[in-house]
C-alpha cells in the first residue's frame, strides 16, 4: 500500500453479505454519504467551538484507491478517505465520530448517560449513526472505523482520543434503545406553522400514515403524525398557521413527535379590535378611561 501523507479514515464492512464478497451498492453509498456528514457537521461544530467567524471548512474529504485498484479483499469492502483541507480539525472531528461509536458499543456505558438534551452535537452524531444501522440489520454486516495519523500530524496523546471503534451488534442495540421516547404528555396543544418533514430520519415505515413538521413561534421543531384518514383535513393546512392537539412523546436524540388527534387552522388574532371590543364592558365597576384605571392599579397618581 502506497504511503499517504495525509490523515485517513477508513472505513471497512466485513461479516454478513461482505463474506459474499457482494454488498447492496446503495448500502455502501449511504455508509459513505453519513461518513461524509458526521465528519462535516462535527467539524463544523470545532469550528464554531474555537470562534472561528470563517464560512464552514470544507475538508477536501477524497476517497483513495488501493495500489492495484482494488475496493473487496478477502471478503470485505474498505474505503479509505483522505482529509486532506484544514486538517487539525478534521482529524478532531473524525475522533469524535469515532469515540462515540465506541462508547455506544460499551457495555459499560447505559444508552441515558451518552446522550443529553445539553449535547446536540452528539444527537445528530447519532442520527446519522441510526441512519447506517440498517447495514447491520439488512446484510448483517458490521462496520469497522479508524483514522490513521502520519506522524507529522500527531496530536497531544494526553488527549487520549479513540482511533479505531466497531459498528456492530451492541452499537445497533444502543440506538434502538436511544429510539424509544423519554417519557409522553396527553392531550398537548401546540401553536406554530405546518410544513413538510424534512428530516425523514426517525419516521415509522407505516403506509398507512404521513407526516408533517410545526415550528412554533419560539423557534421550536415538532414531528407530527397523522393518520391516512386524516389527509383530506391536514394536508390543506401545510404552510398555514394552526392549532394542534394529540398525544405528544419526546426522545434524547430527536426532536419530539405529536400524534395528531385534532388540526385545524389557526385565525389571525386582532388583538387591537378585542381591546376596542371589551374597553368598558363593565362600565358600572370600571368608570374611568384606561389611562384611570391603570394608575388606580398600580397605585400612581
């Protein structure tokens, strides 16, 4: 193997279809494509940590060929992916990945004390992690990960970081675990606008349902589940204002999720007109203007 100057992660899938010597060639993109993504976001992330103001690094992430081309050997698939811009903090970034794919395959480690609302960082770690599960699951294959360092680029070892980690059965364990909610709420109302899910990550493969998204005034983000039935009532309300009642659950690593039971539109609220409309509604308690009635209240003069 020729020698690279460069830091490399590699990734290899072994055990499973890869003893076959054949994987599912949209398997192995979608290994790649979350690679690619935990160490951008993660990086992004070191970026933003250190106050660097700079537009978000580009890690110039390549993907190398073996000497004689190869990509199967003796019955598994490696890739190896060069981080060749900015490579401190891609280097950081890959460790990260890397340490919590060990940590979820710890025994020692319960799934509640990885994963805090106070780590979103490492919740989107996770998803990404979700999303590859299913190699596992589908081609009971497992996925080995490890950056290798030239020694020009040998960080502090006091840092202790992790460089190698196996996806396999207890890491596909752990984020099932992560899967289940917290705790539920009944009967919840929200308030906020009605779009189209973006994040398709966590939906249940069920036909017989569809989703939506609602952000709340406050910023906040809402999965929402409707059932097929409901399609005629909520789906004319996408990209409008409206109220929404349901069942709601709430998870460590995804936004929370409201099973709908009740959508309807929320009016535009006129709340200049209210006060027009109720000013004096007890002339005979309150008689005085508001001006008055204020500093009676608050004891001004």
């Amino acid at each position: 193997m020729a020698k690279v100057s460069e830091p490399v992660f590699s990734v290899t899938l072994d055990k499973g279809l890869a003893d076959r010597h054949r994987l599912p060639i949209g398997q192995v993109i979608s290994v790649l494509t979350e690679i690619r993504q935990m160490i951008t976001e993660t990086g992004r992330a070191i970026q933003k940590q250190r106050g660097l103001d700079s537009p978000p690094l580009d890690f110039g992430l390549e993907v190398l060929a073996e000497d004689d081309g190869r990509v199967f050997s003796k019955g598994s698939f490696r890739a190896r992916i060069a981080i060749t811009n900015h490579i401190e903090i891609g280097v950081e970034a890959a460790e990260r990945v890397i340490s919590l794919v060990y940590d979820l395959g710890s025994l020692r480690k319960p799934p509640m004390r990885l994963i805090s609302s106070e780590e979103p960082l490492t919740a989107k770690i996770v998803n990404h992690l979700d999303r590859m599960a299913f190699i596992h699951e589908r081609s009971h294959a497992e996925a080995k990960f490890k950056v290798t360092i030239p020694k020009a680029f040998k960080v502090d070892a006091s840092t202790k970081a992790r460089t190698a980690a196996t996806f396999g059965s207890n890491v596909v364990k752990r984020l099932a675990a992560l899967r289940e909610p917290v705790f539920t709420e009944d009967d919840v109302t929200l308030y906020g606008k009605l779009t189209q899910l973006k994040d398709r990550t966590f939906i249940e493969r069920d036909n017989r349902k569809f989703w939506g998204e609602l952000r709340r005034d406050n910023g906040e983000v809402w999965r929402i589940q409707f059932e097929g039935g409901d399609e005629s009532v909520a789906k004319p309300l996408f990209r409008q204002q409206v109220r929404i009642s349901g069942d709601a659950f709430y998870f460590q690593t995804r936004t929370p999720k409201l099973i709908a039971s009740e959508v309807v539109r929320d009016e535009q609220r006129d709340y200049l007109g209210a006060f027009d409309e109720l000013v004096g509604a007890n002339k005979a308690f309150y008689n005085a203007d508001l001006r008055t009635i204020l500093a009676r209240r608050y004891g001004e003069d």
